[in-house]
C-alpha cells in the first residue's frame, strides 16, 4: 500500500502566475523529478489556472529546490478520493 | 526579388533561416496559446515562451526571468514604462536624439500630466557632460530615460557614466535599446537601468511584432499596467494580476513572433555575436570611408573609426536626399531611407530639419560587393 501511495501524483503545488508553474516544471525536469503541469482542479482556487502534480518522493526534493530559487509558489494541496486538503508550505 | 537592403535600422532583413523556421513550425505544428489551456500543446507554447524569456534574461543580464516582459515591440514596451510610471508634474531628462516611440509618449504625458521635459545635450558623437546632467535636475525629477543608439546618426550614447549618476541620485534610468541590442559589443551586466525596453526586429534578427522590457521588480509597484486583459492567471478577479510577468501581458501574445526570437537568440548565440558585430562593423566602415570620399556627400555624426552602430546618415549638397533615394531603389535596386526617420528632435539638433538625410543601415547578411556597388550607384546619379 505504502509503495502504491508514493507512486501516486496526489500532491498539487499551485502559483500565482503561469510563469512560476512553467518555471517550477522545468527545474523539475532538470533534477529529474516527476512532475506534470494540469489544469488547476475546480474545488482548489488557485491564482494560475496551472497547477504541478507530484508524488510525495518529488515533493520533499521539489522543496528543497523550490527553497533555493525565486519561484512563488502559492499553496500546496493533497489529493485522496478525490479531495483536496490544503498542506502547509 | 534580388535588391541590396540597406535598411537594417527599420528592421533587419533577410532574417536568418532558423527564425523563419521556428515561426513556420509553431504555425504548422504547435499552434496553441501559451498559458491559457491545460493541454498539451498549450504547455508545450508556454515552455516555448519561458525558454525564449530565459534567453532574453541571459542577453540583457537580467536578474531573473520573471522581469523579462514581452511586448509587441519596443514602442510598446516604452509606452508602458512611461506610461505606467510618471505621475502628474514629474519631470523627466531626456535627449533630443530620442525616437517618436519616446518623443510622443512623453509629449502626450506634457499635456494630459503636465509632466516637465528636459533635453541633456549630446554631442553627435554620444557624450554627455556630468555638469549638464546635475544641472538640468530639479527636486521633481523622476526618470532619465535615453536612447542607447541614435536611428539617425549611429552614434552610441556612453550610458555607463550616465547610468552611475543616475544611481547616485536615485534616479531611475529609462534605456530604449532598439538600436542597440544585437547592433555592438555592450557588457549589459553593467548597465543599472530600471526599465531596458528592446525590439526583437532589428539587431537580434528575430520576427517583426516582438520585443519587451526588462523591469527592475523595484519598479513594478508604481508602474500602471498599460493594458489589462486576460492572463490566464487570477481569471476570477476582475482587477489585473500585479504579478510578474502577468502584470504587464495582457492578451495572447506573439507566440510565432517569439518563437522565430527564440531561434534569433539561439542563432546569434550559434554564429557568435562578436563575429556579427565585427563583421557588420567591416561593412559599415567601408561604406562611411567610401561615402566620405564622394564629393557633396557629408557623414552624419561619428566618421570611419570612430564608434557606431551600423547605420550611416548622409546629406547632399547638391540635391534632395529623398530624390536620391528613389532613385536608389528603383534605378539600382538598393534600399535605404530618406526622411526624418521618427526622430525630428535629431534633425533638429543636426541641422538637417525640415529635409532629412538618407540613412544606410547595413545588416548581417550584406556584402562588402553590395557595398561597393552601392558607392558606385552613388557616384553615377550624383555624376
């Protein structure tokens, strides 16, 4: 079970510019994390209409990195059944 | 059709291959707005846009991407910096060798804002005085904004020094860089300018219908949006998005136009700057030296040698310099400019107002034989 849940995309990072999700996905690819730009979900306001979906492994690197850049990153959410919960940055 | 075009300074032509390409292929097979859908061609548009801004931000030093704002053009991008930024009675230092793209903004600013206008004095060959600068500041004054290169003469400002009195006094410095990005050797990282407003058409080589701003972030605050509109950030909010570079991109832009710029720097990057410059520098001096040498004919501004971009104005004793532009074109397929080339304040100061002078711009793709040929057309219609 544990294995699975780590594999899931159910983390969504949102921003508040277009830029700064476009920006966030490709130091991601260049770390080589696994990281897909989507479409905001409807049930999460969001400032961009992009969001950046990543499993809990990418997550606690994407931090680390995000710490060392200028990217605005606006709110972190985790998704199960379909529901989102607001984490803390 | 086979012409020599000498009117880089308008815009540069042919543009290198690769640039009609990358707008080829973004009409052909991408196609999609940046920034707006979530699907995969739109994501693939904004990756485009991002990677084009990063270079732009490498060229120009900026210090980070965000600050890199895309207009249609450096009209634009200077409408929106003076626009946005002076209140009502500011008082602004400029130069008389400022295009209308800086002169009619400002004038419009002197009668909707009454905002204050000052002319530094230039020499022809791009010198400002320091004791010039102090005195024409007053308590009001809220900008410098200049010409890095003149459209009409070539002559390049020395904007270093004016941009360290400028810090001095807590200025903020205004930079139109249409003639000069692309055009000469210049170590941007230097240059402490608050607004860098460029084109994307002439020296960089890119698409017409493309350019920007770089933005010092300490600016955004007090300078309006010019535009508002949708960014695809925000959409549920009625007000324009402050954020970077939303803020000041309303609408969808050019994204053929900035694809075919992303190849442009790409391109520049490929060939080496340097040798660009150097070799359009070539040219130039063959033409000053060989346009020297025609009796009637007098140089505008800086002469062989001296430091310039590539365009080289001349006036004609004997006759009408738009006569000889005509003839230019439709006797011996050679294109230049005739006229006040949008900057009337520069004719004035040169003496050349209300009759103009033709201008030659050379470009990347111009021969040292098209050069030689156009002297020789010269010669034979002056006889």
């Amino acid at each position: 079970m544990a294995d699975s849940e780590e594999a899931l995309n159910n983390f969504l990072v949102t921003f508040h510019a277009t830029s700064a999700a476009m920006r966030c996905e490709k130091i991601c690819q260049q770390s080589e994390l696994d990281a897909h730009l989507r479409p905001v979900p409807r049930d999460i306001s969001s400032s961009c209409g992009l969001a950046l979906e990543v499993n809990e492994v990418v997550l606690c690197d994407l931090k680390e990195t995000l710490n060392n850049s200028d990217i605005d990153v606006e709110a972190l959410y985790f998704c199960r059944d379909d529901e989102f919960v607001e984490l803390e940055l | 059709m086979a012409f020599i075009y000498l009117d880089n300074a308008a815009t540069s032509h042919p543009r290198p291959r690769p640039v009609v390409e990358a707008v080829s292929r973004y009409l052909n097979e991408l196609g999609a707005s940046p920034g707006r859908s979530g699907h995969r061609p739109s994501l693939e548009s904004g990756r485009l846009v991002l990677e084009t801004r990063e270079l732009a931000a490498d060229f120009f030093c900026a210090s980070s991407v965000d600050n890199v704002i895309f207009t249609a053009n450096v009209t634009g991008a200077l409408n929106i910096a003076l626009k946005g930024y002076l209140r009502p009675g500011d008082h602004v230092l400029t130069t008389p060798f400022e295009h209308n793209a800086v002169l009619r903004p400002l004038h419009r600013l002197q009668e909707e804002r009454n905002i204050e206008i000052d002319y530094l004095p230039v020499d022809s060959f791009g010198s400002i005085e320091r004791e010039d600068f102090e005195h024409l500041l007053r308590e009001n004054t809220s900008l410098v904004v200049i010409n890095h290169a003149s459209n009409v003469t070539g002559a390049v400002l020395d904007i270093l020094p004016l941009s360290e009195w400028c810090g001095e006094y807590n200025l903020p410095l205004m930079v139109d860089a249409a003639q000069s990005a692309g055009s000469f050797d210049f170590p941007w990282e230097k240059l402490d300018a608050q607004f860098l407003c460029f084109t994307g058409h002439k020296g960089l080589m890119g698409p017409p219908g493309t350019g920007g701003m770089i933005i010092d972030p300490e600016m955004v605050e007090r300078t309006k949006s010019f535009i508002e509109g949708g960014t695809g950030s925000k959409s549920d909010q009625l007000t324009q998005p402050q954020v970077l570079p939303d803020k000041y991109e309303a609408g969808t832009m050019n994204t053929a136009g900035i694809a075919g710029l992303n190849a442009a720097f790409k391109y520049l990057a490929d060939k080496g700057l340097e040798r660009i410059i150097e070799k359009k520098k070539r040219l130039t001096e063959s033409l000053c030296r060989g346009l020297e040498d025609i009796p009637g004919i007098e140089l505008l501004g800086p002469g062989p040698g001296e430091r310039r971009t590539s365009t080289v104005s001349i006036t004609w004793s004997e006759g009408d310099t738009a006569e000889l532009s005509v003839k230019l074109d439709r006797e011996y397929d050679i294109m230049t400019r005739s006229g006040l080339h949008c900057a009337p304040l520069a004719h004035k100061e040169l003496g050349t107002y209300p009759r103009g002078a033709l201008r030659f711009s050379t470009g990347h793709f111009n021969t040292e034989d098209e050069i030689d040929r156009t002297l020789a057309a010269i010669k034979e219609i002056l006889g």
